[in-house]
C-alpha cells in the first residue's frame, strides 16, 4: 500500500485518445463561410496555448482559469472526488482524457494545489504543470463510496483483537459467504484507507482492485495484513484498525478491505512436481482437469489462460493482460509445441520445466497453470 497516491487504482491512467489535425480543406466557392468557421477553430485553439492576463495563479506559480462555473460549493478536503481531466499538447491537440476518482489531499502536488481551489461542477484550464500540456480539469463531484465510516476514529466494542497482532482490531461489515483463505492463494481484493480524523488516504474501488499473492515473500513483507486476509472468506468486507508503527505509518490508520475473489488460475503451484505427473522427457505435467478430448495438432491456433512462476515469484499470466491468449502451434514454440500437443481443448494442467529445456534468454526453471480453450479458426 503506498501513502500519498491518486484514489484511481489505475493512478489515473489516461485512456489514450487518437487526435489528428484536419486535413487542409479544398474549398470551393459555396462553403466560404464553412472554411472561416474552421478557420476560426483552429485560431481558437492555437489560443490555448497562451495564458490570458486575467489568469489567477496559485502558491507556487500555476496560472489558471475558470472555463466554466461550478455551483460554488468547495467539497471537503479530507473527501474524494470525480473527476474528468483532459491534457492537450503544445498544438492544442487533446492527447489524453479519462475519467477517475481523486482523494483531494492525497493525489500529487499539482493535484493537492489545484482540487481545493476549485469547486463543484467546475472546469479549470491549468498551465505551469509542465511545458509540454495544459491540463483542463472538471470536478464533477463528491464520490459518495470514499466517504469515511462513522465509526473512522475508535474501534466500536464489538471489534474483536487479531489473534497474532492483539492491537490491531477488526470487525466483519459484511459475511463473505466462500471459502476461509489459506496459504498459496491469489486474492483479487479492494482496500481503502482512511487516517482517524476520517481522511482519505487512498483506495483501489476506483479500479479492478489489486492482486495479492499469499506467500512467503508477502508474509515477509507485511505481517499484519497477511494474517488479516488469513482470517477472512471470499467475498467478506472487513473494517480494521491498525496503529501506523504496525507499518511504519506516520499515522494510524483505519481500511475497509474486501476480497473481491480467489483466483485460481493464479493459485501457487508446487515447486516440485508430484510423483504422478506425466513425464516429457525432462518436462512434467499433472492434469487438473482432463476433458478426454481429441488432442491438439501442429498447425493449430489455441485459446489459453496461463499463468508462469518461479518458485513463488509470478513470471508472467494472461490475467495480467486482462485477456486470454493465443498459442499458434508451430516449431517456434519449442518445448511447448511437445507439451499442448499432449492436451485438448478443456484440460487444465501444471508443467514442470526446467531452464534447460528453455530458450537461454528465460533462464530459469519455470512452473506453469495453463486452461486450455476452444481451438481458434
């Protein structure tokens, strides 16, 4: 969890918007006026670029102004805000646009000095940020979902002690009605932070939440939510009260957490294969599911799900692309053309492979989960 971050669990990721100039126009006589409309278009957004002398300026230098007003109302500080931010380029292009979700006191510098000037329903244009864009920013309004609990600065008397943290205090807001999570699971959860004063400090509800792997190296990293999500089921909604020494926070500090889903596909296999898993030469492979379909054949296009790890360390995983993907069955595949020529169309299965009988440039022994779909046409 980082402190100090944008509310959007993409960082507030522009979508990038393909903008192009217009080509010039070839204008006969009876679109005249069309041509000075476009004219006077372009004119207007060379304009852009310049700071008119009414522009305000901020603390540190920023001129800004307002391109259109909102209701007056200035949101409070400590809440998160909707908000729709458009960058232009040095032509007065728009390059980017996205829509996001901003914690007022607890974005980036330009962001803290900019949202607190302005109010709700308002458009600003912003120069000074960098020499190469001009922000225009509209507030839309107050986000509702990051507003804090009300029960934000103590712990109410049913909270109960984490067993292996006594002052780290937690109640369930909500039953999750899955499994209890255990060790070697991927968790898709949400988290959103507060301080006590009911600030808020950042949150992944914005986005599709954040990965988390229940290893070693995580327990290692952070104790405390280790054991949390460890006390918890899928689908449960916590509110937990943890004290800022437990994680080198300044602060401390009160999250809602909810763990969205286990991802089994991304479920740490075991480092070793079993001693039932199918020998390819020096590969090995364990079904988890077999279909009892025909098998694959050379020459084939497939869909898969996969996910690569060394040891507990995730490699690579189609999740991460947010699609699943196609595997060409040809020579270029190597060692894997051996290994989905062995399977069909609905087998789910582990691989052991050791780096010799990968390219140099992996180098490293590498375990795979792979769910085999449908052959591509």
């Amino acid at each position: 969890m980082r402190k100090n971050s944008i509310v959007s669990a993409c960082a507030m990721c522009f979508c990038m918007v393909s903008c192009h100039s217009p080509a010039p126009l070839q204008t006969p006589v009876q679109d005249v006026e069309t041509h000075h409309a476009d004219s006077r278009r372009l004119e207007s957004e060379a304009s852009i670029l310049l700071v008119p002398e009414d522009a305000r300026r901020t603390p540190s230098g920023l001129a800004y102004i307002s391109l259109s007003p909102g209701s007056g109302e200035k949101p409070d500080p400590r809440t998160a805000v909707d908000v729709m931010l458009r960058v232009r380029n040095l032509e007065g292009v728009v390059t980017d646009e996205a829509r996001g979700t901003m914690a007022i006191a607890h974005s980036s510098p330009f962001f803290e000095e900019i949202l607190p000037l302005m109010s709700l329903g308002e458009t600003v244009r912003v120069w000074g940020e960098s020499k190469e864009r001009i922000w225009e920013i509209e507030m839309i309004s107050v986000n509702e979902a990051y507003l804090p609990p009300s029960d934000v600065a103590e712990p109410p008397g049913d909270a109960q002690a984490l067993s292996s943290f006594e002052d780290v205090k937690w109640r369930v807001v909500e039953l999750g009605n899955g499994e209890k999570i255990s060790q070697g699971q991927a968790l898709r959860v949400h988290v959103t932070r507060w301080n006590r004063a009911g600030e808020i400090l950042e949150s992944s509800r914005a986005g599709k939440g954040m990965l988390l792997f229940m290893n070693d190296a995580q327990k290692k990293a952070d104790p405390v939510h280790h054991d949390i999500f460890l006390a918890m089921r899928e689908g449960e909604h916590i509110r937990v009260w943890i004290p800022g020494d437990r994680l080198s926070h300044k602060e401390d500090i009160v999250e809602d957490i909810w763990i969205e889903e286990v991802l089994e596909g991304l479920r740490i296999p075991a480092t070793e294969p079993p001693r039932d898993a199918l020998a390819l030469e020096e590969v090995r492979l364990k079904y988890e599911v077999a279909s009892g379909g025909n098998k694959l054949e050379a020459g084939q296009a497939v869909e898969v799900e996969m996910a690569c790890w060394h040891g507990q360390d995730l490699i690579d995983a189609s999740y991460l692309r947010g699609r699943h993907d196609v595997m060409e069955l040809t020579e270029k595949l190597g060692i894997w053309m051996d290994i989905m020529t062995s399977v069909a169309p609905g087998d789910v299965f582990v691989t052991w492979i050791p780096a010799s009988s990968l390219p140099e440039s992996v180098g490293m022994d590498l375990t795979c989960r792979v769910h085999v779909y449908d052959v591509v046409e």
